[in-house]
C-alpha cells in the first residue's frame, strides 16, 4: 500500500516548482495560478507578518543542524521548498480565521454545560499547574483528533496533504492543508475552552507544541537514548510517515509516545530509522492545486507514477 517518490509530480495537473507551466497546464493558467498564490502570500503577511520573522529564526536554527546531523542527504533547497514556504505563510492566517467556527459553534454551547465551579477551580490555581493540566488535556485530545484524520474517511482526505511528503525536514511540517490544521488543532483548543483555562495556557501550549511538530520532522539522526519512550522526537516522529506497512496508523501523538503505548498505537524500533516516506498516491503540485485536492472525486484519486528525473 505505501509507496514514495523523491520527487511526486502530477503531470497532468502540475504548476512545477519554480512557477513554470508543467504538462497539461496552460501558460495563461499556470500565470493565473501562480498570481491567485501571491496573492494570498501577500495577504496574509499583510495581516500577520510575524510569520517572516518566524520563518528566518526557525531557518537559523533548523538549517545549520540538519546540516550537522542530517539523517538523509539532502539539498537546503529541494524539491518542493517554494510550495512549502507558501504553505508556512498562508496556513497559519486561514486557519485562525477557520478555528473561530468551532469555538463559536461547538465551544461555547459547551462550555456553558461546563458547571461554573470547575471554571472558578481551574481559574484559582497556580499558572504552573493550569498548565500542566491543560497540556495533559491538550496531549490527549490531540492524539484522538490525530487519530480520527487518519481513521476517518473524510477528515484522512485532508490529512493525507500532509502525509504526501516524501522528504522530511522542519519546512515539511508546514505541509498541510488548512482545513486538517483547523480540526487538530480544534481538538485541541476547544477542549480547553469549554474547560475554562486561561489565555496564559493556550498560548504557552500552543507556542511549545508548535516549535515540538517543527523539530519532530527535521531531517535529523539524533536520537536521545530512554527519552525516546517519553517525548516525542524525529525518531518516533517519522515513522509515523514511514512508507512501511508496519508503522502504518501508528505514532499519533504529538508530545509523548507513552500516550501511543496507553492506547496500542506505538511503533519504535530500536537502531533503525525510515528509508522512505510518503503513501500511495502523488499529490498535485502548487499550493493552490493541494488545497483542491481532497475536494477531487475519488475516481480521481488513483495514484500516477512520477516521471523520471
């Protein structure tokens, strides 16, 4: 069933990396394309433009250590790396605007059958002890949403976005579709919303979760001896991309493996890492054409093998 490419193309509907019309597409349509991307780049660096500064200190700090202990050779540039950008700066702002629904529409319906005294005793205590609580919280609901975008026909339809990578690096981690990023991370947010945590928590564990999905994916050989089983790490973390049949629907949480171990979930092999990643279909190239692509009826979904370098 799984499969992988270095380099997954769609001739039949691609914008190449680099903005040239691929086989299939139309000078005019491939223009039309790469100007519609721009645009909303530029959107959403004009409403948010911390994302560019995010963006150069992660570079700084991601560049230079998968340099030094990379765990598969690798060009800073590869194959991909303008689509993922696009997807770094746009994703971020969409989903925000996308996470207001559900926090209206399911959040506060349920919050208000939250009683008020669980409210007021998560207010009193310590901001240590909110936080871990809420990270406990945000832990587990987390590796439930991760695991209903993969178990979940629909929800998997957007996932697979992500898992359509075939290189993992930090950049790769951006590689998602809006709409997958709006239900993880609603697993996780409104669950803290209707319980009643604060703002400090939600930042807190939004911030540290966040820089732990970016190094999780880094094309990295470390590995940290017993820790393995307690915080997720690039080991654990790529074989949940494996092109391995055994580590297939394993690995879904996002902090800590011993989650994975509770539920029956977790795949780590010892002294041994992922030759391959990916799954059995190629994704369309473009940011705009991966957006569309869950939307593609399943007759459509059939895997094309890519041309050859």
């Amino acid at each position: 069933m799984f499969t992988s490419s270095s380099s997954p193309t769609n001739p039949e509907l691609a914008v190449v990396e680099g903005g040239q019309p691929g086989p299939g597409t139309s000078g005019a349509g491939g223009l039309a394309v790469g100007a519609t991307t721009l645009a909303l780049v530029v959107v959403a660096l004009t409403v948010r433009s911390t994302p560019v500064f995010g963006l150069v200190v992660l570079a700084v700090i991601f560049i230079p250590l998968e340099k030094g202990f990379a765990l598969h050779p690798r060009k800073v540039l590869r194959w991909g790396w303008r689509t993922d950008l696009v997807h770094f700066a746009v994703n971020n702002l969409l989903s925000s605007i996308g996470l207001i629904v559900p926090i209206v529409v399911v959040g506060l319906g349920l919050r208000a059958l939250v009683p008020a005294s669980i409210h007021h005793a998560i207010a009193a205590q310590v901001p240590a002890l909110q936080f871990a609580e809420a990270f406990l919280v945000a832990s587990l609901t987390g590796y439930f949403g991760h695991r209903a975008a993969h178990e979940v026909p629909v929800l998997w339809r957007f996932h697979k976005v992500h898992h359509s990578i075939t290189e993992m690096d930090w950049l790769a981690s951006a590689h998602l579709h809006p709409i997958d990023t709006i239900w993880t991370r609603g697993c996780v947010v409104v669950p803290l919303f209707v319980l009643g945590f604060g703002r400090a928590s939600f930042g807190g564990i939004i911030v540290l979760t966040t820089l732990q999905a970016i190094f999780i994916h880094a094309n990295v050989r470390l590995t940290f001896g017993p820790l393995r089983w307690l915080v997720a790490t690039p080991e654990f973390h790529h074989w949940h991309h494996a092109a391995d049949g055994a580590a297939h629907n394993k690995n879904y949480a996002g902090e800590f493996p011993w989650v994975d171990a509770v539920f029956g979930t977790l795949y780590l092999p010892r002294g041994r890492m992922p030759p391959a990643y990916g799954i059995d279909e190629v994704q369309p190239d473009g940011y705009l054409r991966q957006l569309a692509w869950p939307f593609r009826a399943p007759a459509d979904l059939q895997r094309r093998e890519p041309p050859a370098r």
